[in-house]
C-alpha cells in the first residue's frame, strides 16, 4: 500500500508503521487497528518521559513568572517555531509581558529553518492576546478548570481579527504544556475536554492513518500554523484523536498525541527519542 506523506521512515515509529501495513489484517487492506493503537501508545509514553522532563525544568526555572506566559513559549518550541532553551522561554515571557526590542532579538535568534519571523509573529500575537485574555493567576488543576480557560482564550482567536500565527497549533499548544506541568493530569485525560494541537506533525499523521484506513475521515485545515484555519478545524480534528483512542486501555490522549507526532513527523533527530 502506497502512502503519500511518508515516503521514507526516518525513525523506528514509521518504519514499525510501514511493516504493520505490509502485514495487513485491518479494514481495506490496512493495517491491524488495535496494532496501530498500541504502537501509537508505546512510542506516545516513551517521548512523554522526556516531554515531562522538559516541561518540568521549565516551570520550575520560571517559578515566579506567570505559568501561561511560560506554557506558551513552551508550546512554541514544541511546534518547531524556536529552540526550548531557558534564555528563549524567559525572553519570550518577557516580550509577551512588554514588548522591547532587546527581548526581541535574543528571542529571534533561537530560530529553526523557518527563520525568525514565525517567533516575533507569535510572540506578538500572544502580547495582544494577553493583553485581552485574563486566564487564572494559577495552572488550573482539573479539566474543566482548563476548559473554561481555553474557552476564554479561543474566543478572540477564532474571530476574523486573530493576529498572524496563532492559527490552531499556538492556539492551544499551551494548554497541552499545561497538561504536560501537572503529569498525573495529563496522565488520566481520556475524555476530550481540552483541545490540542492539530497542525504540523499530528495533521500528517492523521492524514496518513486516514488512507490506511484507521480513521473514518481525513484531517481539517492545513498542517502551518500561519495560515487562516475555520473555527470548526480545531474541535474536528481533536474530534479524530477521540476516535483513535477508542478500545485502547492505559493511554491517555495526551500519550495518542505524542505518539502522532512521531509518526507524522520529519525530524531526523526524533530517532533519537525513541
């Protein structure tokens, strides 16, 4: 079976992926379901184990700073936008609590391959809607508690005046960096409350599992996070990680989504997290 976006296995994830189409056994020819699924969560945990690493330092650095300011910067990171260094998060938590250019430059330089336009848009996007949004002082604990809050967050994002690059992965990957602060949270989160990232590597992976047969329906919207995106993209897509996990036990979304990521992603270091 031919699959488009995943010409060549760069890391363990796929190339265990490719094999499991090769064996069949599932719908149309695909892949075995349930094979696929605990794939998904095996290698979902095991790059969790260094996300909770990750986030953990991070928060605890910037103990006193506001934790949406620090789980935003994170998230970008997480979206390929800038390195997850200390010296970036505290000058993006800065520029998103002021703007100046001397936090501005210092951000720019932890650019990837996309440059260093995607960090200021989205930190400048992020400074106006702090400056409009007032989150709870503290990372709420429970997930209707993050819920109400991501409400409150996407109401201006969702409207025609959205700044540039908050399209649907800064949109909600801070509150995946909130779930990822309080591990035993995210651990236990199965009942899709709390929307997360749909762009970038988990849009490849959603789109793959849709021609082997494993979803009933291709991804929304596209996988950049700077191009305009309908409300709906977000809460479909998220709709479509719901659908992955069912029947399979001792996997949290959060762990599905990771395991999305590598196997929708194009970083040759991600061989390295497995």
């Amino acid at each position: 079976m031919k699959i488009d976006g995943l010409p060549k296995p760069i890391n363990a994830t796929q190339e265990e992926f490719l094999n499991l189409c090769k064996l069949g056994g599932g719908s149309n020819g695909g892949p075995a379901r349930s094979k696929v699924q605990q794939l998904l969560r095996a290698r979902g945990q095991k790059l969790n184990e260094r996300a909770y690493d990750e986030v953990a330092i991070q928060m605890e650095e910037f103990a006193s700073r506001n934790p949406w300011h620090v789980c935003f910067a994170i998230g970008m990171s997480w979206g390929r936008l800038a390195k997850l260094e200390l010296a970036f998060t505290a000058a993006a938590v800065n520029l998103i609590e002021e703007w100046n250019d001397g936090d501005l430059k210092i951000a720019r330089a932890f650019h990837f391959e996309r440059g260093p336009e995607p960090i200021e848009h989205s930190l400048r996007g992020a400074h106006i809607l702090f400056s409009k949004v007032t989150l709870p002082s503290k990372l709420p604990n429970t997930f209707d508690g993050l819920r109400r809050a991501q409400d409150r967050w996407l109401s201006p994002i969702l409207s025609p005046e959205r700044p540039r690059y908050i399209g649907s992965w800064n949109a909600t990957a801070m509150f995946m960096a909130a779930l990822f602060a309080q591990p035993d949270l995210a651990k236990a989160y199965r009942d899709l409350s709390v929307m997360l990232p749909p762009g970038g590597p988990i849009f490849a992976a959603l789109k793959v599992l849709h021609q082997v047969h494993i979803l009933s329906k291709p991804p929304d919207g596209s996988a950049l996070d700077d191009e305009a995106f309908e409300p709906g993209v977000i809460y479909s897509n998220n709709a479509l990680f719901e659908e992955l996990l069912k029947g399979l036990a001792d996997c949290s979304l959060i762990d599905l989504h990771s395991g999305l990521y590598m196997l929708g992603t194009r970083l040759p270091e991600s061989k390295q997290w497995e």
